[in-house]
C-alpha cells in the first residue's frame, strides 16, 4: 500500500463464498495470487487500500424452494457449507504466511495493518448453521467468529429475513422468534456483533430491545433515496445514532438507485448522496462502509476492490476533509468493534 491511499476497512464481503464455488482445489493460493474476476483478492485489496474487513460465511439456498422463494438450507447443510467456507478462510491465513491474519480482536487488527498484514474479520450472514444449543456458536467462536448476521433474506429458526423487494418498506412481517431472541443474549454475553443487515424492521426492533449494544448494520443503505426493503427507515437510522451504532455503504447498485436496477451503469454520485444522507442521519461517526464485494453488482467507476481509490477521491472531491474521509474508509468501524467486543 502507498502512502496515497487513504485505509479502507470493510464491513462486508463475499469472497469466501466465491471460493466455496470454485471446483478446482487451491482457493487459498489463487486468493493470494490474484483471481480472475470478481471483485476481491489480495493483490487487489492491496491496490485499493483495503486493509481489513469482516469475510462473511453464507449458506446460499438449495433450490426448490416453494413459490420460487429461498428454500431454508438444513442444519446438516448448513453446518457442512458453513465449516467449509471457515476452513477456506483458515487456510488462506495458513498459506499466506502472515500476509493475512484472522483477528479476535481491534488491537490484533491494528497491528496487523501496521505490520502491512490484510486483517480479517469472520462473519456469519445467516445463522442456519447454529443448533439451538448454541453448541456450533461456541466452536465458531473459537475458530475466530466475532460477528453474525442472524438472518440472511429468507426466514430460518431465530427470525424472518426481510426479501428482496423494491419498492418496499423493510417491515414485512414478524421479527425475531424466543430462541432468536436467546441467540441475541447468546451474542451479548459472548461480545459478538449481531449485524442487523437482512433483518425485517420487526427483528431490529426486537434486537434494540434485548441488546445494549451499538445497533449495526454493516452493509444497508437509504430507504428514503432507494425504497427497497433491505434500506434503513429515518425512525432505524435514528435509533442506530443514538445507540452509538453504525451503518456501512453497501455498494449493491439495487440499495443505491432511485429505481432499484441493479445495473453497474450507476454513478459515483449516487453513493454520495447515501452518504449524505448517511451523515446527517447517523451522525460523523456512525458512517462506514460496507461494500458486499463479490455479493453485489457494483457501479462501474469502482468496478472491484481495487477501485476503492475512486470512491475516497469522489469523497473529497465532495468536501469532505481528510478526518472525516479517514473515518469513514475504516476508523469508524474499529471505533465501533472496540466499543462491541470491548469486555
């Protein structure tokens, strides 16, 4: 990384699934080599300045499902996908040689980017994989799991996602379910990040009232600029201010757009007046980001990770000052992680 390039910190991506996808062995080796496509890699998140982030683990849905909805994956598969995908991140750590290190925590973050090491965060989108005992909590835990998403857009034992639709308020239907409300204690007592991103406005609410926590949610944009249901409401984003909480850009073109396309014909400007609205909502230190590499479809001026210079160049061209640049590139979300996992 140059001295030019203003620090990122992620709170989203889907790389691991993108490897989990990969029929060929060597996922690890072709990730820190460099990837044909997609979004991310570690050349790549070096040539954008991205030092760290948190590497979501999801379960993507069999087919089959009733009325073309996401069928809900089993536990077995769950749980299989699951610890396939912690094991890609495992031996991408392993085979890097200290280029990339999985980080329990903020000052194994920093000194990581400090010492020019990737830092990785792993995260659970949708908590299928988790028994109702919690007994596959405690194992992802120790294998590093600092963050879950406890549903991903479709319902599953601890709660309803809220589905893909635009235009479309985000309460469309019930919330959390008592052993959804279990597994948010479950999180307090153990200092783990419950992401609120994909839940329904019912789970948010549900998860306000048990938690005293930051209210997060690490990927999720406007609803006010782009009416689809997995955007924030003014009523959320106040509460998530006053909570101490945050909220990272998703660049998902669909949650950018005032007509929900997903299309990569979108302008950086349109990230910007998320942001905008994003500042004056959440205030200065509640505003990150929270991409969705290789999950999304991108606006085509950032492309990939290593289009990330982009978006800071368009924040300062903005007027945005530098301070203010750096914290939302990535201060704001280690503030935000000490202030989440701190005992």
């Amino acid at each position: 990384m140059t001295d030019s390039l203003v620090p990122v910190f992620d709170g989203h991506n889907d790389v691991l699934l993108r490897l989990f996808r990969e029929t060929e062995p060597g996922a690890e080796e072709r990730f820190l080599a460099g990837l044909e496509g997609g979004h991310l890699d570690l050349p790549r998140m070096r040539k954008g300045g991205m030092v760290g982030g948190l590497f979501a683990i999801f379960v993507p849905s069999p087919p089959g499902g009733p009325d073309e909805q996401p069928r809900v994956p089993s536990q077995e598969e769950a749980q299989a996908t699951t610890l396939k995908m912690a094991s890609i991140l495992l031996r991408i750590e392993r085979a890097s040689a200290g280029k990339l290190r999985i980080c329990r925590d903020v000052a194994a973050i920093r000194a990581a980017v400090a010492e020019g090491a990737a830092a990785a965060v792993m995260h659970i989108e949708g908590a299928e994989a988790i028994d109702p005992e919690f007994h596959m909590l405690e194992v992802l835990q120790a294998a590093g799991l600092r963050s879950i998403g406890p549903v991903w857009s479709r319902p599953n034992i601890f709660g309803h996602g809220v589905p893909f639709k635009f235009p479309s308020p985000p309460d469309t239907g019930p919330g959390l379910t008592d052993l959804g409300k279990e597994l948010i204690r479950q999180c307090i007592a153990r200092r783990i990040l419950v992401d609120l991103s994909h839940m329904n406005e019912q789970g948010f609410w549900d998860v306000a009232a048990i938690s005293d926590a930051p209210l997060v949610a690490s990927h999720s944009n406007v609803h006010a600029l782009s009416e689809s249901s997995r955007n924030l409401t003014a009523r959320q984003l106040a509460a998530i201010r006053e909570r101490r909480g945050l909220v990272g850009l998703n660049f998902a073109t669909g949650f950018l757009r005032h007509d929900g396309k997903m299309t990569a014909d979108t302008e950086l400007e349109c990230m910007i007046r998320h942001l905008d609205a994003l500042l004056k909502a959440v205030g200065e230190d509640g505003v990150a980001i929270g991409s969705d590499f290789d999950g999304a479809t991108i606006p085509q001026p950032i492309g990939d990770v290593a289009g990330l210079p982009n978006l800071i160049r368009a924040m300062l061209e903005h007027q945005y000052g530098e301070a203010l640049v750096r914290k939302i590139a990535a201060e704001n979300w280690l503030s935000l992680l000490e202030r989440t996992w701190a005992p």
